[in-house]
C-alpha cells in the first residue's frame, strides 16, 4: 500500500484516479465514451493500475445502449460521476442544460485533469478551506459538451486527515449561445447497492432536526426546501447507514450541503437495486442564464465516510466544521455567556429596563447581554420597523451607543440584533423603495409575520442595509450580533432581471446574503455572529462559515431541546449551538421543567439565558451563579472536545451523551430522562473515549473507576430514588438530568 503525503493518482494507462488517505478510497475513471464513471467509494483499499474490471457491461432487457452493434454499453447500467439524462441513462441526472434549439442533451466527455495542493477557494459562495497546502489536494477534472462549448470542471477535494471527500461543480460556456442550466448538482454518487437505511433531520418551527429514518427502497427517497432559506422542515444533510450500523460501529457515510437556500437531497434506487445520491441546489425554480463567457460555480458538497458508526461521521463533520469551515476571531474561542432580552420583554422594554436586566446577569456572571428585536424605527410590534436600523430614541433615548456604553461599563458585552433582509410596509425604507422586495408583478404578494423580503439579489439593496449596518456598528461598541430571519420567499421575482433570468433569483438571493455577511465579518472581525431564523430556520454549514453559531431553535423547553440538540449533533459541533434557560412554565409549550435540567441541557451549546434574572428566587439565583461558574470551568471542553451520543431521546426514555477532552483527563456525563418511573430497571451506559488505563473520580457517584471498566461495564446510571414514595412536597421527577464530571486523577 502506498503511504505518504501522495493522495490523489492519476494512472494513464486506464485512465483512473484514485484518491485515497488512510481511512478512504475514492476511485473513478474514464469511462468508453469519454463520461466519467465511478468505481469505489468507502474504506481505502489498495492502489492498483487498472479497476476496469468493476465496470459491469451486461446485455440486459429493456435497455439502451450508446453504440451501434454493442448491447452491452449503456450509461444506465453504470456507475456515473455526473450523469445526464436522455441519452440511455433513465434514473435522475446531475445536470440539465436547457439549448437554444429546445434540446436539454449533453454529453461531457472527458478533456484533462489538473491535481493541486491544498484546495481553492469558491468565488462568493462559502466551503471548506485549508490552512496550509498539505492538509488537502485537489483534482480538478475538466470535461466538455462539443454541441454546446459548456466546460464542466468537476472539482474533488480530499483532506488528509479523516474519511472526507469535497466535490463541486463549474460550468463555463466557453459556446457561440446562451444555455439555461436548469439542473447542476454539487454533487451525485453512484452506490453499487441499496442496504442502507436513509436518515433525515427534520421537523418544523420548534421541533427542528428530529431524526427519522427508513430502509432505502426501489424509487426515489428525497429531502429538499423550495422555501428561500434551507429550512425548519429539512436540514441539507442526509446520512446512510449499514442496517447494522450503531452509534459506535459500522459503515455510515453522511452528505452535507454549504448552502443555506433552496437544496434537494436525493437516493434514487434504481431498478438492478443500485442507488444514486444526488446533493445540491433543488431544480425546482432553478434556471440559470449562461452567457457566452459566463461562469457557473455550484455550491460544494461534503461526504463523509466513517466506519466507526455514526459518532464516528459525526464526530468527523464537528472538526471539519469547526476547524476548517467556520472562520475568524470566534472560532477556537471559547464563546461568551449571554443573556437575551426577547423571552424576558418581548418588544415592551425602555433603557432603564434593560439595564435592570442587565445588572442581575452581571450579578450572576454573565459577560454578555444581548438587545433583541424592538430597538429600531416604529418597532413596538411586528407590524412595523423592519428595515429602518436607527435606533428608536424613545426607548433608546442616547440611541445604541448610549444603552451599549452603559452595558460595557458594567463590565460586560453588548449585543445586538438585526433582521437585515427585511422589511415592513410601515417603515421609511419601504415607503421610499416598494420596488426593493421580492414581488411578482400583477400578483398578490403574500407576508409571513407581517413582513416581506428585501430583493437581495439586487446589489444596491444590500449596499444600503450594509450601510446603515455600517453606521450603527461603528458608532457604538457591539461585540455580537444575532442575524434572524422570519420568513421565507413567496412570490419570487426580482424587478432588476430580465424575464429570462428570473429562475436566478433564489440563488442570487443568497448570493446577497452571503456578500452582507461577508462585507459585515470583514469590517468588523471581532464581533462574534449568531445566525437566526425563527429558531433553526437556517441551521446550516453555508452559514457557519459567516456565524460561527446558531440559534439552534425557538423552542428552549428542555425536554424538546434534548431531541433537536442530539439531531442537530449528528452534523453540527456542540459550538454552533446556541442554547439557553428560559422561564418555566416555558413560552413554547407552558411546561414546566427543573432549573438545573433547563441549564443541563443548554450546556451543550453556547450557553446563555432568555428571561429576567430579576424574577428568580434567591435561591435560584444562587443555582444560577453556580451554574455560570460550572460553565466557565467547562465551557472549553463542551464546546471544543470530541462529543458522542450514547442513547437516544428518539428511542427512549433516557438520554445520555458525553464529551471528552483532547487528553482524554475529562469527561462530561449528560444524562436526561424524560418520565420518571416507579421501582425502575438498574441502569448502566457504556462510555466511549476514555483512557482504558486511568483512573477517572467520579463525584456524583463518589467513585473511582478505570476507563475501561467505565467503556466495558458501563457508568452505574440507577436512579436511586425510584421506586420510593414520594411525599407531597417533594417536586415530580419527570425531567430529570444529571452531569457527570470525570476527571483523570
Ligand atoms: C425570531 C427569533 C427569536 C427572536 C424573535 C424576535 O422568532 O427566533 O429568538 O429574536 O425573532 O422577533
């Protein structure tokens, strides 16, 4: 086997790539006809000059076949890099160009490759990245459609480290006429069979990124948004795994989207029982105008392979993300503790009254108090201000600066946040601009939560909410923003295109977005974003790149927030998670759960609070204070250390996680049970990633154990207290949570 920094091969004698680190193999050649077919993806298997034989050429019924006199060659029976439909391949194409003759055919045949270190950055859109040129290499394989002049460049990125493959595509029309891409996939894989069960992350407003799953079947399986936003319904990111696949073992393979629009992500299972995922931007809607000279860059895709189970996928997703997607001042940083006024005022609040709010959390050791919605133009509910980012001098009489110089004198943090790609019809900016929204001319245009969509294809409307931005941010001392969003698109239409171009305004949309992003962490490269929508309405890697964290969900009940965190987990780092106590009875669904089951579960993000601290018990307070302190002693370990889930709130009535330091000295325990239950089982959970040869204290337990009595026989988990009648005054135990601490002695 070939050791060393070489990770991709090029052999000329059969025409075939391999691209391989120690974990991965991930093989393909040039197939007869010039299309480029794949060969192997999954755990890394020997180099070898010729893999021809796995191209299966077998006459079969019912096909057609590319050459005159061969029976044998037909795209539909092979496994394809980018395939087209229409000419003998019957199952979803890659790509579909739309030709002025009325024709969506094309035949990329292969040109030449190019292999680079380390990888390219994608023009506007955000990806991965290197920090130094060994840490990756690139293969850039160039591909052309003779009819047209359309030049595919299929761009492949492997990491050095851990089973990931990044993979996009460019499209130049380097022709004599203007095409419509209709579809161009970031990325499509051919799987030689179908045992696999297909899991999803989805849900709604408050109950975002539930994990569902299915065995695959003959058809299609496909999760997708056409709302503008990547969506509470549908995370773009879908995972395979071996029905024998756990947590901890077996093959699994994950595909992610760094896109925060419109995507679909699809397994089609074909007729001979072999699947086809594809992965990109949904064609629904989708048509792209490409000029003679025109370029096209879609969106990257990642796939992960793990053959440690799902924590071992996951686990592989949270360091890409962390270390090499996310950017800038906050990303190794431990992230600051908040308290966030919207539970606590909702939109009725003066400066006096914040400050108020404010000096409790300073009391109690928060470091950094975030303004919510209300502090702008005519902002007293949701009918009207959007869009007008001055601050409102009868509730801010000195205006930002000044409630933002009173907060850091305090010796905190000030936040602030922003809707930026709104507006309301009450509000100065829609009264001079109504051609400034996504409105289709003659047609109704429908709002969500009174509002409507700025038209951010346009680069004069981000240029102007940039420059109020601007002013606001540079006048007073914001150390943190939260970027929500409240709706999605409707009525899609941009009044600066053509009408041969309208199918661009969705993606050009994000495209805005992420250049108001872009623009805003340039200038201001200390200030630590949080992306919003509704809660997890954009809870996705295009994002990351910007924000480093999310508002995970509107919904902070903690026993709702235990199954969107361990969803949210399978792709996301605890980092980008964004979650605080809130009052009981909860805003989201009036249930009451306990303080320390509220802030057990928050920990597990980037920790704040969203209600009045004025309001609490003194002896809640001092829970509180120790809480804070709890989490600046571990806030490191939670955010950066190698997290894995243990059991499941999908599945059961506990659930157990836990995260590991790099020196494997300390490990926290989360355990949660939903009901109590009388005279229960005697419980045990098997660790992970421990060191089998220390000698870890247990406090809560008051026991020693060795990690690999902690990993083989598991951590006693019993609750003591089950079975025994309670006495009136004792509180119900449903909710219940506890933290382990283990710490290497
Ligand atoms: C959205 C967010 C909330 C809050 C409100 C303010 O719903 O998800 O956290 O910021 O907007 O209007």
């Amino acid at each position: 086997m070939r050791k060393g920094k070489i990770m991709i091969i090029y052999h000329e004698s059969s025409k075939t790539f391999h691209l391989y680190n120690n974990e991965i193999s991930y093989i393909m050649c040039v197939l007869p006809n010039g299309h480029l077919g794949n060969l192997y993806f999954g755990k890394r298997i020997h180099d070898r000059e010729d893999f021809s034989h796995l191209l299966e050429m077998k006459q079969r019924p019912m096909t057609a076949c590319v050459y005159e006199g061969n029976r044998k060659f037909s795209l539909e029976h092979l496994k394809l890099e980018y395939p087209v439909y229409g000419s003998s391949d019957y199952r979803y194409p890659a790509v579909e160009i739309l030709q002025e003759n009325g024709s969506r055919i094309s035949d990329f045949t292969y040109v030449s490759y190019t292999i680079a270190a380390g990888k390219p950055k994608l023009q506007g859109l955000p990806a991965t990245y290197t920090e130094k040129d060994e840490e990756a290499q690139t293969l850039c394989v160039k591909l052309k459609d003779e009819v047209t002049g359309i030049v595919l460049e299929l761009l492949y990125t492997i990491f050095t480290q851990r089973g990931i493959i990044t993979r996009s595509a460019r499209f130049t029309n380097e022709g004599t006429s203007s095409v419509h891409l209709l579809n161009a996939m970031s990325l499509s894989l051919d799987l030689p069979d179908k045992d696999y069960v297909w899991m999803q992350f989805s849900g709604a407003w408050s109950r975002e990124r539930h994990v569902k799953e299915r065995r695959l079947e003959q058809g299609i399986q496909s999760v997708g948004s056409i709302r503008g936003n990547s969506s509470h319904e549908h995370n773009p990111f879908i995972v395979l795994r071996r029905p024998s696949a756990t947590e901890n073992a077996g093959e699994v393979m994950g595909f992610s989207l760094i896109y925060s629009g419109n995507h679909r992500m699809q397994a089609e299972v074909d007729t001979h029982d072999t699947t086809r995922i594809t992965v990109g931007i949904n064609p629904q809607n989708f048509d792209w105008k490409l000029d003679c000279g025109e370029s096209f860059q879609t969106p990257e895709a990642v796939v992960v392979f793990s053959d440690k189970g799902l924590n071992g996928m996951s686990q592989t997703f949270h360091k890409l993300y962390q270390k090499r997607l996310a950017r800038g001042y906050w990303r190794d940083r431990p992230r600051p503790i908040l308290n966030n006024n919207w539970e606590a005022t909702y939109f009725d609040f003066t400066e006096d009254r914040l400050v108020e709010i404010a000096a409790k959390a300073k009391e109690c050791g928060v470091e950094l108090f975030v303004l919510d919605d209300g502090w702008f133009g005519a902002r007293s509910n949701d009918y009207a201000g959007l869009g007008d980012w001055v601050a409102n001098r009868e509730r801010l009489p000195q205006g930002i600066k000044g409630i933002a110089d009173r907060i850091e004198e305090m010796g905190m943090k000030f936040g602030l946040w922003f809707e930026p790609e709104m507006v309301n019809k009450d509000s100065d900016l829609y009264r001079a601009h109504p051609d400034w929204i996504l409105q289709t001319p003659q047609r109704h245009s429908c709002h969500g939560r009174n509002q409507y969509v700025l038209d951010f294809s346009r680069k004069e409307v981000v240029d102007c909410i940039y420059e109020m931005m601007y002013k606001i941010l540079s006048e007073a001392k914001v150390s943190y923003i939260k970027w929500d969003m409240n709706r999605s698109i409707t009525e899609c239409c941009s009044a600066a295109l053509p009408a041969d171009r309208q199918g661009e305004v969705f993606h050009r949309y994000i495209l805005g977005v992420y250049d108001l992003y872009e623009r805003l962490n340039t200038a201001f490269p200390q200030i630590l974003f949080e992306s919003c929508a509704s809660g997890g309405g954009r809870f996705d890697p295009g994002i990351l790149y910007y924000a480093p964290q999310g508002w995970t969900s509107d919904d902070t009940d903690a026993a709702e927030r235990v199954k969107i965190q361990y969803g949210t987990s399978m792709c996301y780092p605890v980092s980008s998670m964004g979650s605080h106590v809130s009052v009981v009875p909860n805003h989201q669904l009036n249930r009451k759960t306990p303080l320390h089951t509220r802030a057990n579960v928050a920990y597990f993000g980037t920790f704040g609070y969203e209600l009045d601290l004025n309001k609490l018990s003194d002896e809640e307070i001092s829970e509180v204070k120790q809480q804070i302190t709890f989490m600046k002693e571990y806030r490191e370990l939670i955010q950066f250390g190698t997290f894995y889930r243990l059991k499941s709130p999908f599945e059961g009535n506990e659930t157990v996680w836990m995260t590991v330091s790099e020196d494997k000295k300390t490990a926290l325990v989360f355990w949660y049970r939903e009901r109590n239950v009388v005279n229960a089982d005697f419980t045990r959970v098997r660790l992970q990633g421990l060191d089998p040869d220390l000698i870890y204290r247990n406090e809560y337990n008051e026991t020693e154990n060795y990690g690999d009595e902690l990993m083989n026989l598991g951590l006693l988990t019993t609750d003591c207290t089950a079975g025994e009648p309670t006495s009136e005054d004792q509180p119900c135990t449903d909710y219940e949570s506890r933290i382990y601490v283990l710490t290497a002695k």
